[in-house]
C-alpha cells in the first residue's frame, strides 16, 4: 500500500509504524544513501525545533507532496527519536513530545470528525461522533482534562449525561494533543545498542549543542529585588521542578505566583520563570499571572503551611518552618537575619566604588 | 481502656470472626493490608501496614487468630503491596473511594441516629450522581456502611481504576456543585424590536439541557416556578415574599402574574430564558444558590482515617490510602462494616442491622454517662456497676465509656 499525507502527519500512531516496519527499510541502511541522508537531516531538524519551538510542516512549499516526500517525513520521526534517546534528557523529552504533539494538533484542525474519531481509537479513548461534536466518556476525558489550567477544563463546567462529555471538535482536538504527547512521551527513551548510538555520533553533538544553550538561557536566577536565597523550602523546590522542566500542578502554580508576588516581583520577571515549564502557553500563563496580581481588582495573598500541605506542596522542611505558619513568614524572617548582614556589606561596596571613581 | 476490658473486646471479636464469613474484596493479592490490634497502645493508634495475603485462606486465617480491632486494605492495587516503599510497591490502579462521614460533612445533629439519617442522606444523592451522571453499572458499586459515623462507596468500574488523584478530584469537585456563576450568565447583543430597528439588550439566562448540572438546576427552577404558579394567589406572595430581593408586594404580584403564562415555563426548559423583568436577577441567583447547595455533596475535607492524623489528600483524590474491610468490625464502636445492598438501603438501620452481639447481660462499670438508642432500645445510664445486654456492653466499652467488671 502506498503511504498517504496521513502516515506523515501523523507518525506516532499504529499504521505509520506498520509501514514503517514493513518497509524493508532498516535504520542501518538509512545512513547510507541520498534518501537516508535527506531522512536524517530532517530528523535532526524536527529535535532542533523542538528544541526551539515548534516543529514546522515539512511540505509547506510543495504543493502535492509525493511518495517519496512522504516517506522522508514519515521515517525521520522514528530517527528523531533515537536521536532525543541517544541525549536520553528528561527535559529534552518532554519538549520534543510537546513539539511532536503540536505539530500533529495543526494538522488535526483540518481533519474531518470522521477521521478524529479513528485516531481517538488509537489511543482508546471511548468516544461517539454525534453530527459534528464528540461524546467522550469522562474517564478518557479527565485523563486529558484534569491537567489544563482553564476553569472552562474543570469537569464540573461541563455538561455530562450518562457517563460522557460532549466536547466540540476544538476541544477534542485538543484532548488527542494530550494523548499524543503522553504516548510520545512515554515511550522514550528508546533502549539503544551502544553501536547505533555512536553512529549517530555527530548528529547528537549537533543537538545536543542547541540544548545546553537553550537550557543556558533559562538557567540564570534573575528575581529582581527578591532574595532567592532567602525563599521558604518548599518554592525553592517549585523553582526547582520548574527548572527541571516539569509542569506544576495548579495548586503549586497558583502557591509560587502569589508569593513571588507577594513579596515584589513583577508580573513578567515571574512569567519568564514559567518560560521554561514545557507546556509554557505565554498568553495562559500571563493572564493567569496577572490575574493572580489582582488585574481583576483582587489580588492574591500565598497560601499559608496548613493549605500547602494539604495539597501536597510542603516540601522539606527547616528549622525556621517550626517557628513560622505561611511561607511568607519565612522569607521575611530570614531576610531579617540574612538580609542585614547583606545590605550592610552591600552598601560598604558601594561607597569602596564611589570612592574609586572620584 | 484497660488490659481485662481489651482481653474481654478481643474474646467477642474472636467468636465473631471465626462463625462469620469473612468477604474479602477483589483481587485481594494485589492489595495492601492494614491492622490495629488490642495491644499495649491500644485504643492509640498504631497500624501496622505493607501486609498482603497470597490466599483467601491465608487472609481469613490471619484475621481469625489474629483478631485485630480494626481491619483495613488498599483501595489501590499494587505488583508487590508488601513493599515498604510506594517507589517498590508499584501503584497499577486504585478503586475509587468515596467516604460519606459525619465529621466530613457541615451537616448538624442532635443524635447519632440523627447523624447516620443525615449521612445516609448525602449517600442518597451521592448514587444519584455515580449512577446517573457518571453512568456507573450498580454492579460496580460497592456500598458499605463504615462501622461508625457513615458509608463508604468502592467504585470498581475498570474504565476509573487507572486515574491519578487530579481525575479523581475532579470528580469530587463535579459533585460539590459548580459556581454559580456558570449557570447565572449576562448576556448583552443586540437583537430586531418590533419596529424593524434593531436594539441592545442585556439579559440573564440560566443554563438549560436534560442531563448533568445544566438539567439539575434547570429542573430546579422549572419546578420552583411551577409549584408557585399553581398554588393561590395569597400563598405564592407569601412564599416570593421570603425572598429578601421581593421587598414590594408589588414586584411579588408582577412576578407571580408573569407565570400565569405556560410558554414562561417552556422559555426556562427549552432557552434557559429568566430574564423576565428588570430587577428580578436578584432573585434568580439566590434560587440557583439555594439548588446547588441542596444538590451537591460538601466533602472536600482532609481525611482523617482513623485517630489525629495530620490532613492529607482529600479522600477520594488519595489514591493510596486504606479503607475499612467490608464484614470486619470497627474496633472503635463495636458495629459490623456492613456491606449494603441498593435496594435495602433505605430501610437500612445502623443501630439495629450492623450489631452482631448478643443480649447477654455483661457486668461493666460505666465511666461516662451517656444516652445511647441502640435495638429499638433507650438507655439513659449512669455512672457505676451495672449489668448490660452484651451489645450495648460491648458499644460502650468500644467508645470508652466503660470498662469491663465481671
């Protein structure tokens, strides 16, 4: 059977990767040879984009895209992924199955509901067509729903009969986005034989130089004012996670928010903290920021030790998490002790400096 | 709880254990078990925990020489439940716990039959919810009166067995209600007058459909509006009247007059349309207010297991905590962890069907005075020597409210 646009718009799914198997092609073969080279190039690009951002339509400047086309497109999604294995980063995978996701979900606004409800059953979710809206069984949609940050997400802000959700294809084609970044994700990193990773030897450096600067940018603390030495244990560990490119549950993100305002930081020192979170949406994340902040009239006061344990978020306790009941407590209490000893060197440095240049 | 009492206690459960038979839930193996025994500590609580059972026989033996106060397994499953670490244990799925407890609940009550009616009230609406929103098969529930303050649900529907705490919170907050600005809406557009022109209107609506929240509360203003079109004139006033919005007889009046009209009605099923006079928005919200609290569940509270623990997880959201062993005995009351049928649930009687002892006289000393209805019976007692039916006998000693004197 002759591939369609489908096996490489769509990669990850069963039938791309039963053609791929069956073939013929090995991925020994596949550095040899114009194809191959042509197939490995564009592997590479779909890691460096990721890495940068979104993975871009291979056949945006072709107007029909022929087999050979498709297949290039088709087989440098399983050489991607031996590449984002050979790095083996956790961060790394993360962002390049977000990538791959999002790249997919571009070409599934275009698709008939037909043909959604076919790749749903890729990855099990029990749903219906019902003319051109979707019925999804809510277990399937929590799977996908309960980790997006707007209320409009929340189960209790839909309509749910006999079990299912109604969704419109919008939105269902955005819960498949989140499948389809689990299946990636969850699937890497690939068991490698060391052989194969050598081989590939100059490709990985290449990328893996795109992500160290990448990971350089996001690595410098900048908290304006605030003291981050001065930070309670538990945002340090947030600040940590965020670092470490893991998405923070609601609950965190809200706790990290209003105290890093709370204590001064500006609204876009702290969306630039969130920058690095793989699942970053700058619009989302600045209106909730600023919401937060109190552009709706209300801001926001962190919340105390007992909530944050209750949901989890109490992490590593200190001696002076004894004495205090809110995180905020914390941060002013060190910054008494630390902070005058601080400031007094501080402002000795400075007249030392303005001495100089008189 | 002194050393006679808990050897007397743990000889009435031994009889009990070894004449029952003990219900064990399903997949057994996989679980995490959990025991409190009549030791040193005792009635403190120290659980001993990561126990599994490879066999039914196994299991019912060690419960049956054993006899612990309180019985307990995982709702989750697990490759190696005997694990001392999460990490090793390997989570695979839990079932989905609900636990319906008076002290989780902002309900009030004078006595504790009072409380377990109230309970069985807030389990009542909790089926409805499982059963008609959620669509779950009645052989997937699993209702068990908890052997104290309330009823605990296991739902085993393999579709809900895989979700992580943030799905199954999102469960819990569906049936706490929703906002009442969801359904409370100001719509502004503009639309044609009847001279042609075309006109800005802002209007509120209220959400409409058959099933879920939208027809809960659509149910509920169709009905409220209903009942007060049909009853008489005076009677309808007086009860609009209640409502702080309707200070004038008069705005009362204009509204009643309004619902003599059917298709009023019709416009609120079929359009969610409520906006029907200016100034009456008020109104509206302090009814859609008063439904969904009617019907949702309050019980988003840190669970408390058993004895002062520090707050966790919300009860349903923890997907690694234990729940009470169906047919076990709750050391803490002396009742019967009473699996329910749906159909006996109304008439189901904790004080009556959950006891399991006799009514032989034991001689106690009681250290509490308390007021206690339990089989039909009232007893007012007092502090001192006195011989009681066993069951009653048994309570108390439970409770801490006497002590064994033979």
């Amino acid at each position: 059977m002759d591939p369609d646009l489908k096996y490489a718009y769509y990669p990850f799914t069963s039938w791309a990767s039963d053609y791929v198997k069956h073939s013929g092609k090995s991925i020994e073969r596949l550095l040899d040879g114009i194809f191959g080279r042509d197939v490995i190039n564009r592997a590479k690009e779909r890691v460096t984009q990721a890495i940068r951002g979104d993975i871009t339509n291979a056949f945006e400047d072709k107007d029909i895209p022929d087999i050979v086309d498709i297949e290039k497109e088709l087989f440098s999604y399983p050489v991607a992924r031996i590449f984002v294995s050979c790095i083996g980063d956790h961060y790394l995978i993360k962002r390049y199955a977000l990538a791959e996701a999002e790249a997919a979900h571009v070409h599934m606004k275009a698709e008939e509901p037909e043909f959604l409800e076919k790749l749903a059953g890729e990855f099990n979710i029990q749903c219906m067509l019902d003319r051109h809206d979707f019925q999804i069984h809510f277990a399937d949609y929590l799977r996908f729903a309960s980790r997006m940050h707007d209320p409009e997400w929340k189960l209790v802000n839909r309509r749910l009969e006999n079990g299912y959700v109604p969704v419109n294809k919008k939105d269902f084609v955005r819960l498949l986005q989140e499948a389809i970044r689990d299946r990636i994700q969850s699937s890497l990193p690939l068991n490698l034989s060391p052989a194969l990773k050598s081989s590939f030897s100059s490709h990985i450096a290449d990328i893996s130089r795109h992500f160290e600067e990448l990971k350089a940018e996001f690595r410098s603390d900048d908290f304006g004012e605030a003291n981050s030495e001065c930070f309670p244990p538990c945002i340090k560990h947030m600040l940590a996670l965020i670092q470490a490119g893991q998405n923070l549950a609601h609950s965190a993100r809200f706790a990290l928010t209003s105290f890093l305002a709370n204590i001064g930081m500006g609204a876009e020192d702290i969306i630039n903290i969130y920058r690095v979170s793989p699942d970053f949406d700058e619009g989302q994340t600045s209106y909730q920021v600023k919401h937060i902040l109190g552009s709706s009239g209300k801001a926001y006061t962190a919340p105390n030790c007992a909530t944050m344990a209750t949901y989890g978020n109490c992490f590593g306790k200190e001696i002076i998490c004894d004495w205090i009941s809110h995180p905020l407590s914390f941060y002013r209490k060190k910054m008494d002790y630390d902070g005058k000893g601080a400031r007094r060197e501080e402002n000795a440095g400075a007249s030392v400096e303005s001495t100089t240049n008189e | 709880m002194n050393e006679r009492t808990k050897e007397f206690i743990r000889n009435k459960f031994r009889e009990y254990y070894q004449s029952t038979s003990l219900q064990l839930p399903p997949r057994f193996e996989q679980r995490e078990w959990g025991f409190i025994f009549f030791d040193e500590s005792f009635p403190d609580i120290v659980m001993r925990r990561h126990k599994s059972f490879m066999t039914a026989w196994e299991a019912i033996d060690y419960i049956r020489t054993m006899v612990p106060a309180h019985a307990f397994h995982s709702a989750a499953y697990y490759v190696s439940p005997s694990a001392p670490t999460m990490q090793e244990k390997g989570w695979q799925g839990a079932d989905l716990i609900f636990d319906i407890d008076a002290d989780h609940l902002p309900i009030k009550w004078t006595t504790y039959k009072e409380m377990l009616q109230r309970t069985k009230e807030e389990l009542l609406k909790l089926l409805g919810f499982l059963r008609e929103d959620f669509a779950i098969a009645e052989d997937d529930i699993e209702i068990v009166f908890s052997g104290g303050r309330g009823y605990h649900i296991h739902v085993r529907d393999s579709r809900l067995i895989g979700l992580g705490s943030p799905e199954r919170r999102e469960i819990v907050d569906y049936v706490k209600g929703p906002d009442l600005g969801q359904f409370f809406e100001k719509k502004t557009g503009s639309e044609e007058g009847a001279n042609g022109r075309r006109k800005a209107y802002k209007r509120f609506e209220v959400k409409y459909g058959e099933g879920g929240w939208d027809g809960r509360i659509n149910k509920s203003i169709v009905d409220f509006v209903d009942t007060i079109r049909q009853m008489p004139k005076d009677k309808a006033l007086e009860v609009l009247m209640s409502y702080e919005c309707f200070k004038k007889r008069r705005n009362a009046e204009d509204f009643f007059d309004m619902f003599q009209d059917e298709r009023r009605i019709q416009l609120i099923k079929e359009r969610g349309t409520i906006d029907i006079r200016r100034g009456s928005a008020k109104f509206w919200r302090s009814l859609i207010e008063e439904s969904i609290k009617r019907e949702s569940i309050s019980m988003d509270m840190p669970s408390i297991n058993i004895g002062k623990g520090t707050p966790d997880e919300p009860v349903t959201a923890d997907v690694k905590r234990l729940i009470r062993l169906p047919t076990s005995i709750h050391g803490g009351y002396g009742f019967r962890v009473t699996p329910l049928m749906l159909e006996g649930l109304e008439g189901f009687n904790p004080l009556n069907d959950a006891i399991v002892f006799g009514d032989d006289l034991i001689r106690v000393n009681v250290t509490k005075t308390s007021d206690v209805e339990i089989k039909d019976n009232r007893y007012v007692l007092k502090i001192g020597k006195q011989s009681l039916p066993e069951h009653l006998a048994i309570f108390l000693m439970c409770r801490g409210a006497a002590e064994y004197e033979p």
